[in-house]
C-alpha cells in the first residue's frame, strides 16, 4: 500500500511493485499517470480522513508512507498547519497499524532538510538534527513516533531519509524537484526562477535507485532503523542547470532571485549504512538519470497527466 | 508570565518572581496555592484555548512555558492526543510571541525523558534523543519548533530540560513526583506503590536549585539555547526511600508492581553547560531538600490547597 501512490516517488514506486507482480494499491488524493498503473488498486482519499485511511490498510503487509501535504518552503508560512495536517494523520496511521498488527510502515522521510546547516559532510544518520524548516520538524517528529511506537506496540518500521530525487513522473506542480521544472521550462521556452545564485549544493539521486531502496527497505531484517539513500555527490545548481543544458542541446532562461535562509549552502548524505546493511547503492550516473528524465518528458508521457 | 503557574514548579517560580519584585503573571486552568501568591495577576484559562493565551501574555517580558497536559506514562496511552493538546497549542504560542514581538520564551522540557536510554551518563546536552515516551517526542518536538521560529522570525527562547525535581508545592495529584508521594503516604499512614523494585535511578533536584537555573535562563546573553539542569548525582529510588522515612522517622509501606518500560534504568544529567554558561549550580543537598520539603509538608501548606 503506498500512501501517496499517485505522486512522483509514489508513481514510480508502485510501477516497480506492479512489474513484480505484487498485489499494489495506493492511496491519495489524485493519481494522475493512471494510465501508467494498470492493475493498481486506487483508494482515493484524504490522509486527513481517518475512515478513508482505515479502509484502505487491510490486506497490504507493507505501508508506504510517502505523503506529505507541504514543502519545504511553504510548511514555513504556517507552522502549525503542517503539523495538524501531517504529523497528526500519521500518528493516526500508526494507531491504526498497530491496531491491524502485522505491518511494516516504510516512511519516507527528508535527508536533505532534518540535519538543518550540517556540519559534517557528506552528512551520516548520526549527526544532530536541526531542521530549519516545519517540514522538516514534522519529518524528524514522524520518525520519532515510529520509534516510539516500536518501543511500545512493537510496530515494524524503516525510515529512508531522501535528498532531492528526479526522475520521470516529476512535473513541477508544487514548487519541488528542480531538474523536472528546467526541462519543463526548457521546452516550454519558458523563463525559470530560482532562489539565489546557483551555488548551493545537493545530493541529487534518480528515482530508480530511489525505488530501490524502497525495496530493500520493505525486506531488510537488520536492527537498523533509518538509513540515508544519498549519492554522496554534492553537485551546485549552477553545475545541474548546464547538465540540463547540455543534454537538451538548449539554453534554459533561469533567472536568480534572493536566496532563502532556509536552503543550508550544502547538503550532501553519506549513505554508508545503506550500503552496509541493505546492500544498497545508486546505479545511476547523474548525467545517465538527467537524460532518462528528458527522454521521459521527450515520450510525452508528462502531457498524459490526467 | 509563568504559563501553568499554578502548578508545582509555577507555583515556586512565581513565588521567586513576586519576591524579586517582578511584575508576575500566571496562567492555567487551576490556582490551589494563590493564598501564598500575593501580588500575583491571575489569568485562568485553558492552554488550549488561542483567544485566553493571547489574552494573557501582553505586558510581560518573559513567558515561562511550563504546562502539559500528561505525564510520561498517560501520554503514551494516547499520542496522538498528547500531540493535539500539548504542541499544537506551543506552537501557537510561539505564533503570538512572534506576532507580539519583543518576548523571551523559558521552555521547561525533560531532561529525564528526552534522551531515552542513554549510553552516556551524566548525559550531556549532545546526546542522541531517543525517546520512549510520547511526552519527550511532544518536548523534543516543540524544542525543534523553537529553534525553527528564531532562526525564521528571531524569536528569543531558552530551554531548561529538567530531572526529577521535587520540593514545596509538589503534590501527587498527577502521579508525578515520587518524594511528595512518598511523603503524602507517610503522613497518612497509607501504602505507597511503585513501578519495579525500587533500582531505578533518577537525577533528583530541589526546586529552589530550578528556580535558580529559570532565572538564570531568563537573563542570560550567551549562544547557548539548550540547557541540562541537574544534580549530576544518581540516585536510585530504594535509596529515596530510606532518605525520606530516616529523615520523617517512620517507614513506608513501599509496595513494588511490574517495572513499566518506559522507565529507563538510570537517567543522570551532566549539566556542564548550565554551570559554565548560566554560572548555575545546585546549592541544595538531597537530603537537606528532602528536609526542607517535609518541613513544607509539616507546616500544613499542602493542605491551604484550595
């Protein structure tokens, strides 16, 4: 069951389960690449709607759980909204897990937001978190409660702290995902706004390798809890918009704005215990992942939305 | 404005705020020591309710934040509500103060709670916070939402993460505070019941030795936001237990029940940064506080309760 299933990891990671012939379902508020998603089991409903969350639990061993109804830079305008509308509905979720028993909840949460300003780079799952954002807080709270709730219920869990994925299925609706929105932009001959100059660095990761650590999430039987899936790139925005460029053999009109005190100058995820533990690591290139995207929007797979 | 002014720790703090001279405002939904409050501006009102907080804090300086509604164990029974009543409404606190400008937030959190099992003892303010209480992950998490608010909107805060303390006011109404339990049962001849055999250890501390670190908190310049106050001394609980009936001259019928997970085995607070930042340190022996608190006990306060 993957809560959020209609969006971009979401889509991508119910293909997988769908291709391997496990039974599938999603849940959320729209799935647009349905198309794409033959034989998915859509609940739609309301994270916030705890009748809608409970019918769609039973029968699945595993919980994804990939919604969140705020980014980075909009849960700072309203604190408290994210909270209630984020870490209230998945602490309910927990309840109702350990009220079915039996279940793993895989949760996706934010490597490149919870350790706030790193010190330490590429930055390990120890390091202190200080989130500079409410996104960021509700993601830390979130995976607190898992553990919280293993400790008194027993509840099964895995938490997979993501730096900035693309890939195919990322169109740029929320403000999120920097490489869908340049080759959005870049087709469309459209001008692209970012914040600041181009020097801030991320840890940029294809979906694919994405979903593959998902599937391992979903079987691993260490005694580890949170694992940071990362490339251990850093790479500047600057360095992506002329990845982008080149690739696309055009010139995207990116205009720089103030920068946010909210983006830290460099976020980069050491993924050592991935590696160790659930014998995970990327396959993918950068430069591979960014021409398999295009070639996704080339398809005209993004104008199948419905 | 002492917020939950009217409990155990409010009660010894507003006491110290009145006698400075200061201008001290409580609120919260009970008053039972306001005959030993003279001069105090009362404002009754549920924590909950946005229109009584925002009502209570014009014209004060310093907001102490001292309430929650649980303690460890009930707010496991029901996260989600622990979440709902407690940090939605800090969080909404934090908004006001924002709003109003010009304001420095004491937040009491709990250095007993926070940590969960410590590897390190005394724990330093640097360690892993593991919680196994749904009450630490409420304190953690409003702790991250005050760093969030001054780094986004410059608010003023400081946090003071507590042991166990105990003394004058404290009165087992909630099921917390083992030493006035204790002293209550001893007086009535009643028995008294703890979790597990009696090995735990805890960081006692006298109250006065808090109010201190409050004031220390609410004057201080320096970097630091975070502070452990503690003795630094452990204590188990079967030791606590022959302290108060040596120092009362009559035993107690202790009667042990199940040990409770939630209970760590030994939680010890290194409170390094407190003395070197704040110049704080206990002044109190335990039994000279012990002393002191059944004296409290004998001079009849416990019962002006009103």
């Amino acid at each position: 069951m993957v809560l959020g299933g209609g969006g971009f990891l979401g889509t991508n990671l119910s293909r997988r389960l769908l291709a391997r012939g496990l039974r599938t379902g999603a849940f959320g508020l729209r799935c647009p690449f349905r198309a794409d998603l033959p034989g998915l089991a859509w609940h739609a409903g309301d994270f916030r709607d705890p009748a809608a969350l409970a019918a769609a639990l039973p029968g699945y061993e595993i919980v994804f759980h990939l919604i969140h109804t705020t980014v980075p830079f909009s849960a700072n305008l309203d604190a408290g909204r994210d909270l209630t509308e984020n870490v209230a509905p998945s602490l309910r979720l927990l309840d109702l897990c350990r009220d079915l028993g039996g279940r793993r909840v895989v949760f996706i949460s934010s490597g490149g937001t919870v350790y706030g300003a790193a010190t330490q780079l590429p930055t390990p799952e120890s390091a202190p978190t200080n989130p500079l954002t409410a996104y960021a807080v509700s993601k830390l709270t979130i995976e607190k409660y898992l553990a919280l709730y293993e400790n008194l219920h027993g509840l099964d869990y895995r938490v997979l702290r993501l730096p900035n994925p693309f890939g195919p299925y990322q169109v740029p609706t929320k403000g999120q995902g920097v490489i869908g929105a340049l080759i959005s932009s870049a087709r469309k001959g459209e001008p692209m706004t970012i914040w600041g100059d181009g020097s801030v660095v991320r840890d940029y990761i294809f979906v694919d390798d994405v979903v593959d650590a998902m599937e391992a999430a979903m079987a691993d039987a260490s005694g580890e809890r949170v694992f940071n899936i990362g490339s251990g790139q850093g790479r500047s925005l600057r360095e992506v918009i002329d990845s982008v460029e080149r690739l696309m053999g055009r010139r995207i009109d990116v205009r720089m704005t103030a920068a946010r005190p909210l983006d830290v100058p460099k976020s980069v995820l050491d993924a050592a215990r991935a590696e160790k533990t659930l014998g995970w690591r990327p396959k993918t290139g950068f430069e591979d992942g960014v021409r398999r995207t295009i070639a996704w929007w080339d398809s005209g797979a993004a104008e199948r939305t419905r």
